[in-house]
C-alpha cells in the first residue's frame, strides 16, 4: 500500500508535550503534516506550565527534518491555539483533542475546583479549540477531528466521577459535531486509548505498562484523522495494536400497558419491566429520528395489534 501522508496539512494536537500527543504529533510530522505542539507543561493534576514538554517536541520532529512550532497555551483558551496555527502556517486541517489531566477521588472526596478543572480541561478545552476551528474547516470544506475520550467515561470506574463524566461528555460533542460537519466533509471521531504514560504509571500493572506503548495507538489516530478516512462520528478502543469500535445500542422496548386504553400505572411498568429493558434485538442508533420513526412505529404495531 502507498504510504499515507499529511503533505501540506496543518495538524495541531493538544498536549502534545508527552504520552500520547507526543506520538501522535511525532507520526504527523514524519509524514509531513506541519504540526503545531500544544502543551501547557504542568503536572498530571493540571497544576503549573512550563515550555520544556512542547519544545522537546518540536526539536525532535524539526531535527527528523519535520515542521513544526510550539504553542504553551492552556485549551482553555483553546482559540489562541488554532490561532497559532493560522498564524505560523495559513491554515488548520486537522485537530487532535488529546491534552488531560487527573483529579481521582471518590465522589464524595471530589472538591467544586477538582470537578471544574476537569471539565474546563477536557470538555471546555474540546469546546474551544474545535469551535475556534470549525469556520475554517466549513469554510476550506475540510476537517478532521478526533476527540479523546476513555473507557472509564464508557463504562464507569472508581474514584473518577468527574473524569468519567468529561470523557462521556465529548462523546456526546463528537455525536453532534459529527452531524453537523458531515456536509462540510468534516469528520470528528473519538479515540479510547489505553497507554503507558504518566497519567497511568499508578494505575496499569508493570508488566502491561511496558507493552502499552503510545506508538501502538499513533497509527490509529493519524488514520483516523487522514483524507481517506471514511467514517465520521465513531468511538474507537485501541490499545497494544489492536483496535475495536465501541457504540450505544438500543433495546427494542415493549409497551408498558396490556393494550392502549389502559392507564400507564407504576405497576404496569413493574409488570411489564422484564420486556421494555430486554436487550436481545438492541440495535445502534445511526441518527436521532430514528427513535422517533421506530417509537411512531412501535406505536402503531401496539394500536392494530390489540
Ligand atoms: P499525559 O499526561 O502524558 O499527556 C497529557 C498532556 O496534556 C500532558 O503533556 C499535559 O502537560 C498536557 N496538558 C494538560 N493540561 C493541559 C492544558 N490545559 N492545556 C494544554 N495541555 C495540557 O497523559 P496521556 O496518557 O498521554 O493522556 C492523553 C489523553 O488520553 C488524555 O486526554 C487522557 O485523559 C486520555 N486517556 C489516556 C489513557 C491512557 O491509558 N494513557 C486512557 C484513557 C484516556
């Protein structure tokens, strides 16, 4: 296969000074996108900045012959970031939603600032840098985003309430975005990395930590964020070279009363509970009107049925 590459594409990926964003900005750049390193530089709490993470990026890809230039902007303030972007190359291409940081503690240990800082980081940062880019994607009718998310937003896990809320959250920004940018041929997908990396030094068991390696996901998201990627609106998992697709699915339902001109009673809904969460037939949901087409449907089916 010919090799894939970003000649003349502009990619900014936030916090991109380790982990993760540092190999995916790594890869972009030893393809030839011109990359703007975003990294605020301070500890995995989001505590402090520093310059030292993005500009040891970016030495690294201009000494591999690659371009790229450093932006220490927090994406809080996520405009300044496309702007640096616009500023050093014309143009912005391609926006890798990636910097994080950690406030673990169990729910009811989690302060008003851990729980404010984790959404302004993660879900604001999203909010900001994407909408400070949007008009030009719609504009130059080419996009391509990835929002990262994690499977404890997915799936839930202990003493991270507020990150798992953030992460979920952006799932939910990607389903719209989506949406919208579809006619603009812009793609917003989401990544659910599991990798080595400061954030999860503590958490992965030591013989895992050092197969995790970032490197093994880099190919996924440059993929992902690729002219030729076909798919919009998608949550991938990788982790250790492997990837999979992860989506909501929707049962089937059941009405809740024996035919329609029964009330609707608590005791109804406990009666017929079993059916309206069975999962078997769960289908996913391409796109909101759907519900409402096959809930019109299912009413129907239910009027003639009875
Ligand atoms: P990391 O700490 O190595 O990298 C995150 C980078 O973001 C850091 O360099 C940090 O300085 C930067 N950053 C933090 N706050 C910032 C801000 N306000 N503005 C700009 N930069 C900022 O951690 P990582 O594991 O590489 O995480 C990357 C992303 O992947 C995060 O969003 C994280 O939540 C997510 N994630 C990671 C894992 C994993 O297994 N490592 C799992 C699920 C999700």
């Amino acid at each position: 296969m010919d090799q894939l590459r970003f000649d003349g594409r502009v990619a900014v990926v936030t916090g991109a000074g380790g982990g993760l964003g540092k190999a995916y900005a790594l890869l972009l750049g030893s393809r030839g996108a011109k990359v703007v390193v975003n990294d605020l530089g301070g500890a995995r709490d989001g505590a402090g900045k520093s310059a030292n993470f993005a500009d040891a990026v970016v030495k690294e890809i201009q000494d591999k012959g690659g371009v790229a230039v450093a932006d220490y902007n927090s994406v809080v303030e996520g405009e300044k970031i496309i702007k640096t972007a616009l500023d050093n190359f014309g143009q912005i291409d391609i926006l890798i939603n990636n910097a994080g940081i950690l406030r673990d503690r169990s729910f009811a240990k989690i302060s008003e600032q851990d729980w404010d800082l984790i959404q302004a980081v993660h879900m604001k940062g999203a909010f900001k840098t994407t909408q400070a880019a949007w008009e030009t994607f719609k504009k130059q009718k080419y996009g391509r985003v990835v929002m990262t998310s994690s499977n404890a937003g997915l799936f839930g896990n202990f003493g991270q309430a507020n990150y798992s809320a953030a992460k979920m959250g952006l799932v939910g920004l990607m389903n719209t975005l989506s949406i919208e940018g579809a006619k603009y041929n812009v793609k917003v997908n989401t990544i659910v990395p599991t990798a080595a990396s400061r954030l999860t030094e503590d958490i992965l068991p030591p013989e895992m930590f050092d197969a995790m390696k970032p490197d093994l996901i880099a190919p996924v998201v440059a993929y992902m964020v690729h002219e030729s990627f076909p798919d919009s609106g998608n949550i991938i998992d990788s982790t250790l070279g492997f990837a999979t697709k992860t989506h909501l699915v929707r049962g089937d339902g059941a009405p809740l009363r024996s035919k329609p001109s029964d009330p609707v009673t608590i005791e109804s809904v406990k009666q017929h509970w079993a059916d309206a969460v069975n999962m078997t037939g769960a289908k996913h949901v391409e796109k909101l009107t759907d519900v409402t087409l096959d809930l019109v449907q299912k009413l129907q089916d239910f009027d003639e049925r009875v």
